[in-house]
C-alpha cells in the first residue's frame, strides 16, 4: 500500500470539497427543472416540518456518531485517546465525502491512524476488518429487506419520478454481488488463510499482461499477512463489542431518514420499516457511484425510492437529509484537517524537541 504523505494530503485537499457539492446541487436543480409541477413555493414547504422529528434526527446523528468514534477505541484496543478517535472518525468521513464510494479511502484512513500512533499492521488490521463489518451488516440486511418487503422494496415505475424500468433492481444485483464477492475475498485473506490469499495473488501475478504488477501483488499479499496477525488471539467480547457497534451505527444511519420523513408526512409502522428497508437497497445501490460521496447518485436514486411516502415534500426532505447526513461531514473536514496536520506534524515535533535528554552530568 502507497502510504504517501503528499499524495494522501493532496486527497484530502479542502479545497475538493466543492465537487461533490456542485454535483450534489447540480442534480437537485435538475429534479426541480424535472419537476413539471414544481414552483417556488415548494421550497418554503420546509418550514412545515414538525419539529420534535426534526430533534430526534439530530439525536440519532449524535448516537451514531458517538458509535463510530467508541467503536474504533474499541477496535484499537482503546490505544486511541478520545481527542485521537474524534480525529479519527472526522477525516474517514471526510475522505469517504470527497473520493468516490466505489474507490474508497483505506490509505487515507491507514495514514490517519499511522499518524495517530498505529502502527501500519494494525491500522490496516483495523481498517479491513472495519470495511468487512460494515459490508457484512447490508449482506445479512438486505435478505431480510427482500423477506420483509416482497414485492414492495422497489419503488413501482407508476410511482416514480424518472421511469428506470427495472434498472433499480439490477443495479442492486450488480452491487450487491461486488460488495458479496469483495467482502468474501477480504474476509478470507485476513482471518482465515492470509498465505492462501498471498499464493492466490502470486499466481494471478504469472498471468502475462499482470505479470509487471507481481511485485505490488507481493506486497499485498504481505500486508495482509502482517495486518492479519494484529488480530490473532482477540477474545469473543471483542469481536461481539465491534461488531453490536457496527449493527447500531448503520441501524441509526439508516433511521435519520425515518425521523425526517416523519417530519413531513404521516406513516404507519409497516412504512417505516419499508422505508429503512428501501434506505437499505438505495445505500447499496449507491456503493458503485463513481461520484465522491455519492454526490448526485443519492440525491437522485432518494426521489425514487421515496416520492410515493413524501410526494410535495421529496426535494424539500432530500436536501434536508444531505444537509444533515453528508455536507457537515464536508465542513467539520475542511475545519479539522488543518488543526490535524498542525497537530500530529507540527506540535509533535515541537514536543519531542522540547523532551527532556538523559544524560550525565560533568
């Protein structure tokens, strides 16, 4: 893995934050010009909200938030401090909002971590086995999804803004199938057989035109073998503390919407499930958005999977849950990652040189 210091800031750059906005705005312009209905007054439609949902929104972002930063105190053996874990989880946010979802961000995190005091196993260890965890809580989700919902999870085309036929469904396959395959794949390499997995990438690497990668297959393969290590010997409360926190974290993700479209409209307890399960299918489909954050690619696949619970309200809800779930994320980023650097490149620095030597006196 290139852990490159230039190029991993140079991906954090704050100043990258406006391409996912632009995209973000460009195609909620698109839907409201779409609109053959749409008017000015649709946009004060916001001030209709009731406000409790509104507050119990915010509280569920608090919960998961809060989730993500103790989980990865949990995951490192609580050898992050509190003020390191907040660090931590601020700039995986902010580097999973500005590269696409389908590329993702494990060096950076890798980095962020390593710069925390992490050594580079263990910060791929916890990296990987991060990835794995969530990936595992839309494989075992979505099943139970499809039993739920039937025939329902998929918006109909009637209902829909933009007719896409059964693209939603296949686009759903597609990813689902990725993310099975690649957590599968991933799971096996580090927990199982890392020197099966470094045997498999060396014969891939005798394949003629991949055979000039075979040294960075090497290194890969010895990666994962160290990363894998980091995690022998962890006791059962260990793995069931990460992975309780993992469900949780996703499980209040997924109900901010909830909360949202409660504020707007009147839903029965099968329409909130039905929403968290169609939450769940849009989230998946929206792993291989080739988009940073999935910019445009939410916005639009929202108008159809939940105009038919929302109809006057869909745009006015779709902005205000990107407000909250993803464009703080952009800001608390660009704020944070400065006050990083200066911490973890400059103010150590300082401190090592201001540390005592030892040493004999004449």
């Amino acid at each position: 893995m290139n852990i490159n210091s230039k190029e991993i800031l140079k991906t954090l750059n704050p100043n990258k934050i406006w391409v996912p906005v632009l995209i973000g705005l460009g195609i909620v312009l698109y839907l409201f010009i779409s609109d053959p209905d749409f008017t000015a007054d649709k946009l004060k439609l916001v001030f209709d909200a009731e406000l409790w949902p509104l507050f119990l929104a915010f509280l569920v972002i608090l919960i998961r938030d809060t989730g993500y930063v103790y989980r990865i105190k949990v995951l490192t053996n609580h050898d992050l401090t509190w003020e390191s874990s907040i660090y931590v989880i601020i700039l995986w946010e902010f580097a999973s909002a500005v590269t696409p979802s389908v590329v993702g961000g494990t060096a950076i995190v890798v980095f962020v971590l390593m710069k925390e005091g992490i050594k580079f196993g263990r910060a791929l260890a916890y990296v990987m086995l991060t990835a794995i965890l969530d990936n595992l809580f839309f494989l075992v989700m979505s099943p139970l999804a499809l039993l739920y919902s039937k025939q329902e999870l998929f918006p109909n085309s009637e209902d829909m803004q933009v007719q896409l036929g059964n693209s939603l469904q296949v686009l759903f396959l597609v990813s689902y199938s990725l993310v099975a395959v690649y957590t599968s794949i991933m799971a096996y390499a580090l927990l199982i057989r890392p020197r099966g997995f470094k045997w498999f990438l060396l014969r891939i690497g005798n394949i003629p035109f991949i055979r000039r990668w075979r040294h960075h297959l090497n290194n890969h393969g010895d990666e994962v073998i160290l990363a894998s290590k980091q995690l022998r010997g962890k006791r059962g409360r260990y793995w069931i503390s990460v992975l309780l926190f993992t469900f949780l974290i996703w499980i209040a993700r997924y109900a901010v919407l909830n909360c949202l479209v409660t504020a707007f409209a009147e839903v029965s307890w099968d329409e909130h499930l039905l929403i968290f399960c169609r939450h769940l299918m849009m989230w998946i489909v929206m792993l291989v958005s080739p988009t940073p954050g999935s910019s445009g690619t939410a916005e639009f696949f929202f108008n159809q999977f939940f105009y038919e619970f929302l109809e006057d309200y869909t745009i006015v809800t779709n902005i205000l849950w990107r407000m909250l779930t993803y464009y703080p994320y952009l800001l608390l980023g660009a704020i944070f990652l400065p006050r990083w650097i200066k911490r973890v490149f400059f103010k150590k620095k300082e401190e090592e040189k201001k540390a005592p030597t030892v040493g004999i006196d004449a």
